[in-house]
C-alpha cells in the first residue's frame, strides 16, 4: 500500500481516536501539532506520533494536513499555515460548520480541500464519517480521505449541501441513540430489571439491529414487519411508539439540528 505522511493540526480527542486507528498501518506516518503541549506529549506517548514544533513544520514533513480544531480556531490555523502550502499538500478539515470554499478562500489559489464530519463512535473504531470535496479535490484525494477514515468506521462521500443533514444524522446522532438507550433502559427498570442489565439489554440490541440494517439483508420496514407478531408484544410497544409519534419526533429533531447546522456554517 503507498506510503501516506499525515499532520494533525490539534491532537484533541477526535484526533486521537482517528490517530488510534490510523496507528495500526505501518504505512501511514502521522505527525501532529497543538498548542496545548500535553495533549501532544500524550498522542506522541500513546500512538509515536512525531512532535511537530510548529504549524510550518508539519507542513513541511507532510502530504496530508488534518485540520482538527475547534471551528473558530481555524481561520487562525489557516493564517499560519498558508505560506507553508505547496501543491502536494490535501488539506483536511474535521472543523463542524467551516465549508471547503471558506477554508480554499484563506488558503492558495487551487488548494486541495475534503471536509468530513465524523462521529464521536470513532473512538471504538465504529465511527461514521462523511466526505465532501472541495473545488480543486480530486478523486484520488477523497480515496485518500476514505483511506484515513476508514481507520475508524464507515465513510460516505456525499456532495457539500448535503453535510448540514449528515451533520444532523451522523455527526450529532449518537447523542440521539444514547438518549434512546437511556430511556429503553428506564423502562426495563420499571419492569423489574436492575439498572445495569437494563442498559445491556437496550444497548446491545441497539447495536445488533444495527448491524442487521448494515447487512443490507433487508430494509428497516421489512425487518420491523417480520419481529412484529400480530397481537404481540412488539405491536403493543409500536402502537404505544406511535401514538406518541416518536417517529415524527426523530424527524423534527434530525431537521432542527440539520437547521442549525446551517445558520452556524461558514
């Protein structure tokens, strides 16, 4: 496999689990920049990832940059980092709500841009990332985002005005499935199961319903269809989701943060 050189800009916690991941390839050298001194001393303890002294000498050392900062962070990083571009440089960005024409904008003319919003399941290796590329991006590039993230879970290529809806699905959705663990869980306990076999229950069923619907064996509906025994206890649990409407819930939640998404981009 060719050789990959990659530079974290910010080694925080999603750099870390990406780093995790990408640690195992012994054809992916990854060095790594932050002002916060101990988070770097831990990436380069935990991982080897090679300390860079400053933005300028990652870049010089590397082919892939990873912007991972904080999104008001970035327009600072990128004015630091652009003198230092060349043209064999893929830019990287992990920064919620920055766009690839904001950061091609404060970068050369032609930079090479994919933006991709991953997830915090990353962290177990069971991340979900979607990608988009910029202008200048070329197919080869987004393979090489796919490579990277593909370290950590699944990846999905998608076009740039659809990242406010991944944002909403994927990004912060996690958050959603905990929720829903959280509250399976409070009604095992109103069953009579203690706390903590009640989370098992919910949480594992969670993933394996998952991993059916991955399989792509068959389609959500089809596999609700074939749990559900008439007059059984699944239909009396749909029937009370229903009348709450939580399917309608999830929906109105996926758009107000996919809403949100959008007033924040920039």
């Amino acid at each position: 496999m060719t050789r990959l050189s990659i530079g974290f800009i910010g080694t925080g916690r999603i750099a870390q689990a990406l780093i995790s991941g990408l640690s195992h390839d012994p054809n992916i050298v990854i060095c790594g920049y932050d002002k916060m001194p101990d988070a770097l001393r831990s990436a380069s303890l935990q991982y080897g990832v090679v300390a860079e002294t400053s933005i300028e000498s990652l870049a010089r050392d590397v082919e892939v940059i990873v912007i991972a900062v904080k999104p008001y962070q970035v327009a600072e990083v990128l004015a630091e980092l652009t003198s230092a571009l060349h043209g064999r440089h893929l830019i990287i960005s992990v920064a919620a709500g920055i766009s690839t024409g904001f950061i091609e904008t404060n970068c050369p003319e032609g930079a090479r841009v994919v933006r991709v919003m991953p997830n915090t399941p990353a962290f177990v290796g069971e991340g979900m990332t979607a990608l988009c590329k910029g202008l200048h991006a070329t197919t080869d590039d987004l393979l090489a985002a796919e490579r990277i993230f593909n370290a950590i879970g699944k990846t999905a290529i998608i076009e740039e005005g659809g990242m406010d809806g991944a944002t909403a699905v994927s990004g912060s959705g996690p958050a959603y499935m905990f929720r829903i663990i959280d509250a399976l869980a409070e009604g095992g306990e109103t069953c009579g199961l203690d706390r903590d076999t009640a989370q098992l229950l919910a949480a594992q069923t969670m993933l394996g319903a998952a991993r059916m619907v991955l399989s792509g064996w068959k389609s959500p509906e089809e596999l609700v269809r074939e749990v559900t025994t008439p007059g059984g206890t699944t239909e009396a649990g749909l029937q009370a989701m229903e009348l709450r409407d939580l399917r309608g819930a999830l929906i109105e939640t996926v758009k107000a943060a996919a809403a949100r998404s959008k007033e924040l981009m920039k």
